[in-house]
C-alpha cells in the first residue's frame, strides 16, 4: 500500500456533547490534534483542551504536523508551546485520539497514526467526512471551540479564565471578530458567558490583532506588490515566494490574515492567496480562498484539488507552479455560477 494515500474514510458514528464529555471524563491519556497551519480556532482548541485535561486529571499531549513556527499572536496561550510537531507521535492502546477542526484526517496526519488508534472527531467544516469512530460535528458552530465549549457545558467541568480565553480566541477569530456570517446570536451569548468567567476582552485584542511584527507587515506589503485584479475585478489573486519570506524575515506562519487583506478589496467576490513553498525534498503552494458573499464555494473549488473548508473559506495545496494556480483559479471563479 502506497503510505501516501489514505484509505477512504469510513464515515464513524455520531455522538452528542454528552456522550463526548462522558467519555472524556473516564479516558487515561489523551492526544489532540489540529490540522497543520493552525489558526486561532486551531490552537484555541489546543490550549483549552489540555487545559481541561489537567483538570480532569488526565495524562495529554497534543500534536499539530509540520515544522512551521505557530503565528505569533497565539503564543500567549497556556500549552501550546508544548506541541509535538514532525511526524506523528506513538499511540497506544490506552490513548484516545481527539481529532479538533481537522476538516480532513489528510491535513492532520491522522491517518498515519497507530492502527488500531480511537479517534474522537470534533469539528464544524461543513466537508467533514466522519471519519473519527465517534464524531461530535457541527457546521452551524462559529467556531470548534465553540463544541468543545458544549463539551465542556454538557459534562458540568469546571471552568477557568485560561480555559475561557481560549475558547474565546477561537470564537473572535473564526467569526472576524464577531464580523462574518456565521456570527450567530449564540456566538454572541458564548462570548458574554466566557467574558463573565473572566476573559478580558480587551487583552485578548492587544495579543491576537495589536502584537504584529513588523515582519508580517512587510510580507502583507510583499502580498499587495503581487496582486492581480482579474475577471473584471472579481478575483483578486497574490502570492509569495521564498524570496519574500528571506528578504522580510518572516515566517510561513506570518502569512495568515493576509488573504482577509485581499478581500476586503471593493468588488471582490474571490481572494486567493498562494505561498510558494520550497524545501530540500519538495517544492509546492499552499493556496488560500476566500469567499466574500459566499456566491463562489471555495471549498468546492479547494475540494477539486485534494483540500477543503468552509464555503467561504478553504484552501488546499498543490505541486504547481504559482502562474498555473493563478489561471486555474481564475477558470474555476469564472466557470461557476
Ligand atoms: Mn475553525
């Protein structure tokens, strides 16, 4: 068997909340994973579940794949400068595997662990597979923090302001500060609950949006110096080069946010963003979409090409080059409807 190609997922059974928190309560040692890149969800995820695992009294780690420094402004969280990072750690029977707003078991590596490894699926891509042997999915949720919040709810844990802030910085950041269009009222009782367990709001602003490096600034100028406005203004398409990344010092990982530049431009219905990645074994691009109105679905578009995400927000990466991603993303904008 070819190690790189996964089997095809088995759709697992669905679980509630209740049935996640029971299990937690009752597990020995556990290991989260999030999908490599990880954003504010992602490691928010992390932190708040280690955090709870310390005082549920289990023995946890976490894993997030690849080598790519994490983005600075989620640094400050409690434990995620402990993550396990490479290849996927050992397995064994004894250890529950919680899979967090991995949309695919692909961009995770978690079809690479241990055979045999149970694997707990929590996440709101609208493209999740099921693969876990149990999955607590939702896409209405603003945010996987917002599930592991229910968790949390559903087993009576006992809440703490790291926890909170956490949960928090997943919620602010995976709904553009309670901007985009899956800001659901709950998404805002969410977060008046976490602020009345002690998240300073104010604080979190300072450490996710005030905290930039200068670096990352001379990359988004890098970004706007390679745009493309395409199809009449519709698509807005960039890139950025391992120059880019040498000349400004900047790290893979200073990209994010980025692509929310580019659609913010009038007109836009599609931003994309692709980074041009080269190593010693491999060269490839990680390309980004955006959705503006959620006319185009990206995670279509992402899907043809091995990725996914959310209808407005997806990605996938891909061993092309930088112009031929370009027009196929600008084909795929102006063939759909
Ligand atoms: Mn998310």
């Amino acid at each position: 068997m070819n190690p790189g190609i996964p089997p095809t997922p088995q759709a697992g059974k669905m679980v509630t909340p209740e049935k996640v928190a029971a299990r937690l309560r009752g597990e020995k040692r556990v290991l989260a994973i999030t999908h490599e890149a990880p954003d504010g969800d992602a490691l928010g995820c992390i932190s708040a579940f280690l955090l709870m695992a310390d005082r549920l009294g289990l023995d946890s780690r976490a894993y997030v794949p690849g080598f790519a420094a994490f983005p600075d402004e989620y640094l400050f969280l409690p434990r995620v400068d402990g993550v396990l990072r490479g290849a996927p750690p050992e397995v064994d029977q004894e250890t529950t595997v919680y899979m967090l707003d991995c949309a695919s078991l692909m961009r995770s590596n978690g079809h690479q662990l241990a055979e045999g490894a149970v694997r707990v699926n929590i996440d709101h891509h609208q493209d999740n597979p099921a693969y876990g042997e149990f999955n607590l999915l939702d896409s209405a949720a603003p945010s996987t923090t917002a599930i592991l919040y229910a968790v949390f709810r559903a087993g009576g844990f006992p809440m703490d302001v790291d926890i909170a802030t956490a949960l928090y910085v997943g919620l602010v950041t995976d709904t553009g500060r309670f901007q985009y269009s899956n800001t659901t009222a709950e998404a805002h009782r969410m977060a008046a609950e976490l602020q009345n367990e002690g998240v300073d709001v104010n604080a979190v602003y300072r450490e996710v949006y005030e905290s930039t490096p200068l670096a990352k600034l001379m990359l988004l100028e890098r970004a706007l110096c390679h745009l493309e406005i395409r199809l009449g203004g519709a698509l807005v398409v960039s890139w950025l080069g391992p120059d880019d990344f040498a000349k400004t010092g900047a790290h893979e990982g200073q990209a994010e946010g980025i692509i929310d530049t580019l659609r913010r431009i009038q007109g836009v219905r599609v931003a994309a963003l692709i980074k041009e990645r080269s190593g010693p074994e491999h060269a490839d691009c990680k390309v980004s979409l955006r959705s503006t109105d959620g006319s185009v679905n990206v995670a279509l578009m992402a899907g043809k090409l091995g990725g996914g995400g959310h209808v407005r927000a997806a990605g996938f990466n891909c061993e092309a080059s930088v112009g031929w991603l370009m027009d196929w993303v600008e084909n795929e904008v102006r063939a759909s409807p």
